[in-house]
C-alpha cells in the first residue's frame, strides 16, 4: 500500500510542476499586458498632448487670418464707397 501511495503521489507532482509552471506562465503574461497597455496609454497621453497643442496653435493662427482678413475686407469696402463716391461726383458734374 506504501508504495502504490508513492506512485500516486509522483504521479501528481508531474501534475503539480505543471500547474504551477502554468500559474507562473499567466502571471507573467498578465504582466506583459499590464506593461504593453500601460505604454500603449503614455502614449496615447503624449498624442493627445501634440494633438491639443497643434490645435491651439492652428486655431491662434486661423483667428489671426480671419482678423487680417475682416480689416482688409474693411479697407476694401472703404475704398470701393470712395471709388462710388468719386463716380457718381464726375457723373453729376458731367450732366
């Protein structure tokens, strides 16, 4: 009987190595998930970053041409009231 005991109880311990090679095996590989996404998230961080300061600046440098723009619009409707002005002054005075 002790020695049909010990057979058995070898036979698990193959068993026993394997399951614990398995448990270390997902530990570790949940590790290396937990690593991956974590870089993958530092990452996503930094883009988000780059992103958002590009934005800013792209939307300064749009709001100052829009500015540039209205102020020439203005200079130009100015000139063409002169310009109708000075037309209809020589169309009078033709008449």
């Amino acid at each position: 009987m002790d020695i049909e005991l010990i057979k058995e109880l070898s036979n698990l311990g193959g068993l026993f190595i394997g399951l614990l090679g398995a448990g270390y095996y997902i530990k570790w590989l949940s590790q290396q998930h937990r690593d991956e996404r974590q870089q993958l998230l530092e990452h996503d961080r930094e883009n988000d970053n780059a992103l958002r300061a590009l934005f800013e600046k792209t939307h300064t440098e749009y709001m100052n041409s829009q500015t540039r723009l209205n102020e020439t619009l203005g200079a130009i409707n100015i000139t063409i009231s002169e310009l109708r002005n000075e037309i209809k002054f020589h169309a009078d005075r033709g008449k």
